[in-house]
C-alpha cells in the first residue's frame, strides 16, 4: 500500500500532536498529544479517536511534554496494545509528566463534582494517575541515532532537537533499496544557541518533513535573555512585591533557574527567596541534574562536578501542599515558580489568585502562551481572569521574555530546514497557529521554493 499521513492532532493549534503514519506493515503514531487551551479544542480529548486504539500497533514520542505525550494514557485505556519508543531521557521525564496529568485530570472531575458544574453526573477524569503510570511503564527508552527495526521494511531514529531534555525529532524509514523513503518529524524544534542543551542536530537526508511552526511568525527580542531577566527581576524587586512564575516543570523552569543563579553570582541581582512550588518541576530538575549526556559547555561540566547550577536564591522547595500554602503568607520582594506554564491548572493558579489583585507583584510569563489560556489573557492585558470560579482584578504587572521559550523562532525554523542535504519532495507545517503556520509555509516557498503545505485536521496525504 501508499503510505500515508493522518494529521489528527496540532494543525490550525500548537496543541495535541497526533501524526499517523500508516504503512503496509502497519499503523505508527507519532506523538500522543492532549488538546489544551480554547474550550473547543479541549472537548477533542473526550471524542474518539478516527483511529481505532487497538489497530495501532506502535506509538513514537518526540519528547516528554504533554501536548506531544499526554493522551498516551487515554490511548492504553482505549484499547491500544502495541510498543511505545521514545528517548531514555524522555522515558525517565514520563515517569513524572503521566501520573501527575492523570493526577489532575482527577482533581478537576473532583471539583465539578463537588460543585456540580459539569454536564455529566459524575464527572470522571480522563484518566487517572494510575493509569498514567501504567502507560508511562510501557515506554522503550532507545539511544539518539540508535536504528531501531519496528517491523521489516520500517525504521525508526532520533536526533537531538535541543528542546527539552530528551526531545527528538524522528526519522521514519518505510521500504527497501531504490524506494526507500525518509519521513522527518520534527518535534519540536529548539533555539540554536541556548544555554544547556546543545543545538538541534541537522535533518540530513529526508523525502518529506513535517515541521512545527509555533513561532513561525516571528523573531525572539534581540536582547539577552541574562539583561532581560536582570531588567525584570530588578524593578519587580523595587516595587516590593511577589514575582510569579507561572512556569513549564519541564525545561523552562529549569532555563530560568540557570539565568538567575548566573545572575545571582555576577551580583547583578540581589538573592532572593525562592520557591519552587511544582513537585513535578522539583523532581525534573533531579532529573536533569542526573543527564549530563544531554548537556554541554559548562552546564555538562558543572553537572558532571556534582555542582548542578540549577539552584538560586535562598532556595526552598514546596513539595506538600501544607509547604505550597504556607508560601502566601510571605510579603515582600519572592520569587514563587510554579506550574503550570499556560495557567491552565496547577497549584500557580492559587498563588495567581493571592497575587494578581496587587499592583506591587509582577506575573512573569517565560514561554508560549496558547490561545484561550490564562496564560494568553494576562498577555494579552485582561483586567480580570476567573480561577476556581472567582472573577480575580488583575491590578499586577504583567511581563513575558519571549527568548525564554524552548522553541525556536522563524530564523531558527529556517536555519534548522537548511540543514537537509537536498530539497525534500514536500513539506507538512504543522503545531502552529493559523497565523504563524501559514507565515512559516510562504516563507519556505519563497526563500527555499520548497513544495509546502499547511495540513487541516483529518487531512491525509500519500508519502509515496
């Protein structure tokens, strides 16, 4: 049969990848991601798939966010049985990110079932967190390059895309000899540069790429993320109040505690309280602390020397609820970060509503924020957002470092596409905002003059 691609999830969005490669030997998703943000998008978790669970015989995971991983425990609920690959960092950083999504899904069933504000009676989660750690067992951690056969005449391979740790993009090789055909999958793509993971590694050889375009509209500030950091955290700290971090436990977080503490031993920001109020951020950041193979320049080195600088700050952790609440009860000049990074859930939505009403504190907002998150409405200068059913003044300042974000910009998009030994047969541009995609796919054709296409939800197309 032809190959195909299914693109039943991150087109028209930045959320929910799902990319089905069907192939005579048999159906390979990769990517298993939840919708997250606009109400719309989100009632697609609960729909059924166009595929059925059980006819899908292997599952790839470009990396352990999850938008790109989170609906892998719906999937095993649903029927699937086959094997699951993804990098070994990202195997160990699911151990934490699936139980802890079927944590929440619990939590939120549980408060519209203690306030009664669902259609259904009774709510029931997604998933549970057991289910999420059954799911996260059956993830096969495989070495980058490592050519792994899942079937005769069908390949798969990881290359560092220097996004989070253990994130890839995927190379799929279907057939033999003269047909042999490439498929790259991007993930997504990291900034070329960024201090910690090293650049993203080039595509090579490819017949088809299929490429995100979260920021394919636009360029990070040519400012330093170490100044722009420096800028923020010092008039925050002259008005006196609280600074929340509303971040990403995977990456982001870690990213901005390597600035601080850098700025923190240049002098240039005094210390400060710090909190890190995430259980799931605290135990990633072990686990960053734990891979230095996915490191280099001197985060390798300082990790490697047992001197992990992921740390700043009269450092305390918040690891019970008991130790999250207690940390409202401090004033003045404190630096709380907590997930999650859009403001979609978590335990940042409580320290959001303590803070937001007074104009001494600062939200800071260091990555991407989708488009019907809280996250966006603070962006996008709200005078109020509802948490937990409160309609919550928002009277405190507001900043956002775009460079902070793991993804790279359009010029990293375009640098990252250049790296192919030769023009691919087509381009798919995906995991973007209708906006961005279709920046990113006219800038491909006419810079590159690449044959592009920026696929709609249940669009497929042959890979022949």
């Amino acid at each position: 049969m032809t190959p195909t691609i299914e693109f039943l999830g991150a087109v028209g969005t930045v959320t929910g990848s799902k990319f089905l490669l069907e192939t005579g030997a048999g159906k390979l998703l990769i990517d298993c991601g939840l919708y997250q943000g606009l109400k719309e998008l989100r009632a697609r978790n609960w729909e059924r798939l166009p595929v059925a669970p059980a006819s899908v015989s292997w599952v790839v995971l470009t990396h352990g966010h999850i938008d790109h991983t989170g609906y892998l425990p719906r999937l095993v609920k649903d029927g699937f049985g086959g094997s699951v690959y993804a990098t070994q960092a990202t195997a160990d950083l699911l151990k934490l990110l699936l139980p802890d999504s079927g944590h929440l899904q619990e939590e939120e069933a549980a408060y519209h079932n203690k306030r009664r504000s669902s259609k259904h009676e009774p709510a029931l989660p997604l998933y549970t967190a057991e289910e999420g750690r059954e799911a996260a067992g059956l993830v096969t951690g495989v070495a980058y390059r490592e050519r792994v056969e899942l079937a005769p005449g069908l390949w798969i391979s990881f290359k560092r895309a220097g996004h989070i740790l253990g994130s890839a993009m995927v190379t799929v090789e279907i057939g033999t000899g003269p047909g042999l055909r490439r498929v790259v999958f991007s993930g997504d793509v990291g900034r070329y540069g960024a201090p910690i993971l090293p650049d993203p590694m080039p595509i090579e050889d490819a017949d088809y790429v299929v490429v995100e375009s979260t920021y394919g509209d636009r360029r990070h500030g040519p400012e330093p993320i170490p100044e722009q950091l420096e800028r923020v955290m010092s008039e925050a700290i002259r008005r006196g109040g609280a600074i929340v971090v509303p971040a990403f436990a995977i990456g982001r977080t870690q990213e901005l505690m390597y600035h601080l503490s850098g700025l923190e031993r240049a002098g240039r920001i005094p210390p400060l309280p710090t909190y890190m109020d995430s259980p799931m951020a605290i135990e990633a950041t072990e686990i960053y602390c734990a891979h230095p193979e996915d490191f280099e320049g001197d985060m390798r080195t300082m990790v490697m020397d047992r001197n992990c600088p992921l740390h700043c700050g009269h450092f305390h952790l918040a690891r019970s609820p008991e130790e999250s609440r207690a940390i409202n009860t401090i004033s003045g000049p404190v630096l709380i970060i907590s997930a999650s990074g859009m403001a979609t859930g978590g335990r940042v939505l409580h320290h959001l509503r303590q803070r937001l009403p007074d104009p001494r504190s600062t939200v800071l907002l260091v990555g991407y924020q989708a488009l019907g998150t809280r996250g966006r409405m603070l962006q996008d200068g709200t005078r109020s957002v509802r948490i937990f059913g409160e309609k919550v003044p928002v009277r405190a300042r507001i900043e956002t470092i775009h460079g902070l974000s793991a993804h790279a910009d359009a010029d990293g998009l375009m640098r990252w596409l250049r790296t192919a030994s030769r023009p691919p047969e087509r381009v798919f541009v995906v995991h973007g905002d209708p906006d961005p995609a279709k920046s990113l796919a006219d800038r491909i054709r006419m810079e590159l003059g690449w044959n592009t296409m920026v696929p709609a939800y249940r669009d497929r197309v042959a890979v022949d």
